[in-house]
C-alpha cells in the first residue's frame, strides 16, 4: 500500500467529508475540502473530496489570492481516474488545477492535428503522460548496443518534436512524465547488460529523456524514480492494465496526483522555502537542558545517534540547494548555542541557520516572530517537530505552515521529509545555493539597523550598489522563480511561465529589468524585478505591467533606486510618461501607497484595462526629478 505518510490522519475522514457536504454555504464547503485534504487519504477518499471541491468552486471562488493555473493531461492509458488526484493535490498547495484530459492515445494528435481539443482549453501546463508502450522502441533482443542506442534516440527526438510543438502551439509549459517500468526481466541481474532488453530500453529512455528535458526546458515528473522507491508492484496492476488499460493501480493514484501537482505548484512559486526544526530529539537525541551537552545522543557509535546525524545532513543538503533553515525549540539559547559551538558531532553548523527563536515562549508565536524576522509568509514554512502534541497545537494554530507527520523512529525522519516534496524546484541556480546566507546576512542587517540612531548614516554605511542590467538567459530561470514566489511587495502580482517571461526579454518593445543588490555585508542576489510595456493607446507612455522585490531590502531606497533606471530606460525609447498599476490582494496591502510615495499622481480608469479594484498612477518623465537614494547604480 502506497500512503502519503507525512500528512496526518484523520480519525473519521470518510464521515467529515460526508459532514461537509451539509455545510450550508459553498464557501464553507470548499474551506472543509482545502482543510481535509491536509490529511492522508485513499483513490476513494481523494475522490470524495474532489467532488466536495469541484462542486463548491461551481459556487464560490477559490480563497484570495490562490491561484488558477489550466493544465492538459496527455498519455497513452486511462487517465480519467488520476483528474481528482491532481486537483485535490493542488488544494493543499493554494492552487486551483482546471483540469483538461485529451482523448484515448490521442498525444501526438491533440498537440500536432488541425483540429485539437487544446486550442479552446488554452492551457498554461501540458502533462505528457504516456506509457511504456507507446514509446519503448520496438527491437529484437539479438539488437546490439549501437542499434538500441539508436533506437532510444528516434523515440527522445519523436518526443522533443512534441515538447517544442507544444510549447510554440499552445505557449504551455511542459511537463513529462518518465515511463513507469513495468517490463518483468528477461534476464535477471544480467538484464543491464543486454542492450535491447525491455526493461534496460525503458531505463535508458528515462535517462536520456531527464538529459533532454533539462537542456528544453521542459519539466519532469519522475514517475518511475518515485515507484523505484517504494515498489513498482505497488504501483502497477497488471489486472488493471488489462481490464481497462490503466496503468496506475488505485492505490497509487493519490501519491502520483501529489507528485505531478507539486511540480506544477513550484513552476507557480507555490513551493516552501523554509525549514524549520525543533531541537530536543529532532536534531539530537535527549533533552539538552537536562542531560547536558556530552548527554545527547548524536553521532557515531549509536545507531540513534548516528540517525540524528543523518537528519542533520540532511538538512544542511537542503541548506546548499537554497532552503532557508531556521530553528524553533523550548530550550535555553545560551546551552544550544554551546551545542552548535563545541559538540564534536554536530554537523549542522550555526552559520547555515538564518534565524532561530529558541525560548520559553510557545512555538506558533516563535514562528510568526521568525517569519517576521526573515520577511517570509507563514506559507512558505514547513515545521518539524517530533513531539505530536507541538504539531498538533501548530497545525491548529497555523494552518498554513506545513508540519509534517513523523514516524516514530528518527531514522526514517529524513526520508519522510524528502517523500513530502515541500522544497521541490524546477530550476536550481548558482543563487540559489546562496540563498541561506543571504538571509543570515539580512539578520545581520537587522541587527545592525536597531542599534542605528542615524538612518541616513545606516544607509550610507552600508555601502550598496544596484545592478540593473537586461536579464541574461542564465537569469531567467531565477527571474520565472522570483515573479511566481512574491505576494507582498508585488503592485500587481501577475504571474508568468518561463516561456512568457523569455518572450517579454525577447520583445524589443518591452522593458525587463532585474535588479541585484550587493553591500558590505555580501551579496542579496536577484532582489527585484519590473516589466514595463508600451501603453494600447498612448504610444508615448509605458505600463508597469510588474514591479516586485523582495522583502528583505525594504527601507533601504531601492524603490526610488528602481525607479530611476526604469524612468531613464524609457526616457531612451522616448517615452513621456510611465503609466503605474496596483491590483490589491489580501496579501500586498503593503505597496497601496508605493506610487504615489514615489511621485506618481491619479489616473483614471483608461489609464489601465481597468477590471476589479484596480487603480492607475501616473508620472510625467518631463518633469521627472530623480529621488535621492544611498545606492549606486549600474546600468
């Protein structure tokens, strides 16, 4: 049996949903389904709840700012019983999936014929879901290596062919699936060395296909790794496959739906970004404030100790690949500090945490005062703590942290976490591995910015520079990341694929900028970012169509620092005016006033495409007086 076992069960979970059903208004019934599907469920129950959902969106509309995305599954098997599964995936991540299937073994037909059923569902994902049959190379077992290599890449150019048509036909972001291996071995260990044996061919394919996926830009659903993991047989049900040609076996359904829908939340910037953990038999064995340091167990010579350690690696891997780590513990600072400093075993160094609240205090206030610390939302944290009352008084407290249900035994911690997916990426880049100590960094900052009694000399102190040149290629996957991960300080908070976001560097009508801060404290990377295009109607005038930053440089002048390169580039291309646009969320109430602080004054309705509560603002370059900033600029 296949279960999602870092979310918690639910005692009645069949009777809730039943429950939920007599809510009396859909509101009420589609915040009972996003709730219950927090929790572990079968095919069944996934079903239940998707019905619940689907239902309630007929009525309401989905919570402020969630977002919608259009996705078409594609593949070579049945694929109606996987629809649920992907939608209610998507409800624990703040996202509504509209949902799409083509027909029957329709793939090359939907994205190549004349007449697809994708051109009226316009979808922004294409999930290529094919089977092993409809691609495994057909080729005798007597074939040498050289045929079988080739034939391996007829198939991977047969499906490059159909990702590059379907992006350029449909502007979609695609998303293939590796082929679940389902071929029984000829010849057993022996298998690998037999060039053209089934179950090698398929292995390869699912190589080379990850190669080519990462160099198209195309994402992976590694469908064949997961149930390498825990077990082809659970997986595939041969009964199944010849009743009704569905590959997936029922109780696969509910992980396979989590897997594809966690991919899709991260090209979103739906992903979390933050771990934070607990202490006392979390990242050691003991309690510390009682056994003293040489009481914990941690380390080689115990297999529980050398557990805890395996927890630890584990999360400064995590660290390098760009997840903020962060600790909240019930402990004394003064003895966990010691740890860190002067345990021999300790692997997880103090300087890979960003931030940390270890008190008395309860932990849901630690982590809203860690949140603030760090300027991320509550949304973007996963809790890990192993004592069940904390998780539960966390999970009721802070229903958008995700806290993570552990096995008894510490050295299954680790995998649980890795099962969960909750930091899954669909890029990694050079930033990305600098991301921890940019936020220790901006700890720093803070620091330094309390005991300051002089804000000019603060600002002047800390020596910044704003580099704001054209986005190169090797940015675009970080710009994609930065334009889909902010809610706050984000004036209309639009969100673009990567394949939009390089049109818009491509055209030479619009302007994109990404803006990188450096200062003496080190590098806060990627930190803004503004599209700018020419206005419908007034053809001397350009549209801030976005304008995001993140959190961490606020107060520090690099809105008008911003400003002043956006106002010089379009004084270039002999703009007049720059048109500003805010749509408020319940989540960017912070920049309502970033226009009108900045100079810009009222515009009406036409100014925009109007729609919703949006409002326009307006700034005459001609008399455009650049504001004064403690940051130099490079353009």
């Amino acid at each position: 049996m296949i279960e999602l076992d870092w979310l918690p069960r639910h005692p009645g979970l069949a009777a809730a949903i039943t429950a939920a059903r007599t809510l009396p208004t859909a509101a009420e019934r589609l915040d009972a389904a996003i709730r219950l599907s927090g929790f572990g469920r079968d095919a069944l129950a996934t079903t239940r709840l998707d019905r619940l959902a689907q239902e309630a969106l007929a009525e309401t509309p989905p919570p402020a700012g969630w977002q919608r995305r259009r996705l078409a599954v594609l593949g070579s098997s049945t694929l109606e019983t996987v629809i649920p599964a992907l939608r209610v995936a998507a409800l624990e991540r703040r996202l509504v999936l509209e949902v799409t299937a083509a027909p029957y073994g329709q793939v090359r037909q939907a994205i190549l014929g004349p007449a697809s059923p994708l051109a009226d569902a316009k979808p922004d994902f294409i999930l290529l879901a094919m089977d092993e049959g409809a691609v495994l190379p057909p080729l005798p077992l007597a074939a040498n290596q050289e045929e079988a290599d080739a034939a391996v890449e007829a198939e991977l150019n047969g499906l490059v062919t159909l990702w590059r048509a379907a992006r350029q036909r449909f502007g979609a972001t695609v998303i293939q699936q590796t082929i679940l291996n389902t071929r029984l071995p000829l010849f057993g260990s022996y298998e690998a060395a037999v060039p053209a044996a089934p179950a090698a061919l398929v292995e390869r394919l699912n190589r080379r296909m990850a190669q080519s996926a990462a160099t198209e830009g195309v994402l992976l659903v590694d469908l064949d790794g997961a149930a390498a993991g825990s077990g082809r047989a659970h997986w595939h049900d041969p009964v199944r496959w010849h009743q009704a040609k569905q590959v997936l076996s029922p109780a696969a359904i509910p992980l396979y739906g989590d897997l594809a829908a966690r991919v899709i939340a991260a090209a979103c910037g739906l992903s979390r970004k933050c771990l934070v953990l607990d202490l006392d038999n979390t990242l050691w064995g003991g309690v510390v404030g009682d056994d003293g340091i040489e009481g914990i167990v941690l380390g080689q010579g115990s297999a529980v100790g050398e557990a805890y350690l395996a927890v630890q690696r584990y999360a400064a891997s995590l660290a390098e690949r760009g997840v903020v780590l962060a600790l909240c513990s019930k402990n004394d600072a003064e003895i966990v500090e010691r740890v860190f400093k002067s345990h021999p075993e300790m692997h997880l160094k103090r300087d890979a945490i960003a931030a940390a609240a270890v008190n008395w205090a309860d932990k849901a206030t630690n982590l809203r005062c860690l949140a603030k610390t760090l300027d991320l939302g509550l949304d973007s944290f996963v809790f890990v703590d192993d004592n069940p009352a904390e998780r539960d008084i966390v999970r009721r407290e802070l229903p958008m942290v995700a806290v993570p249900e552990l096995p008894d035994d510490v050295a299954h911690y680790a995998a649980t976490l890795a099962a969960a997916g909750y930091f899954e990426s669909v890029a990694f880049t050079a930033e990305d591995s600098t991301r921890s100590r940019q936020y220790t960094q901006n700890a720093q900052r803070k620091e330094l910015l309390a005991t300051a009694t002089d804000m000019e000399g603060f600002l002047k102190s800390l020596d910044m520079q704003l580099d704001a040149r054209p986005p190169a290629n090797g940015d675009l996957a970080r710009l994609t990341q930065l334009i889909n991960k902010s809610n706050q300080f984000n004036l209309t908070t639009r969100r673009y694929t990567a394949e939009e976001v390089e049109r818009a560097v491509n055209d030479p009508e619009v302007v994109v900028r990404g803006f990188r801060l450096v200062d003496k404290f080190g590098d806060n990377g990627l930190i803004a970012v503004i599209i700018a295009r020419p206005h419908e109607q007034e053809r001397a005038a350009l549209v801030v169509d976005t304008w995001l930053m993140s959190c961490r440089v606020l107060g520090r002048g690099v809105e008008a620092a911003c400003l002043c390169v956006l106002a010089h580039e379009a004084a270039r291309r002999g703009a007049k005016a720059l048109i500003g646009e805010y749509r408020p969320t319940p989540r960017n109430g912070m920049v309502r006033d970033h226009y009108p602080r900045l100079g810009f004054t009222p515009a009406g309705p036409s100014a925009g495409k109007g729609g919703g509560e949006a409002s326009y603002w307006r700034l005459d370059l001609q008399h455009f007086t650049e504001p004064e900033c403690h940051i130099r600029i490079s353009e």
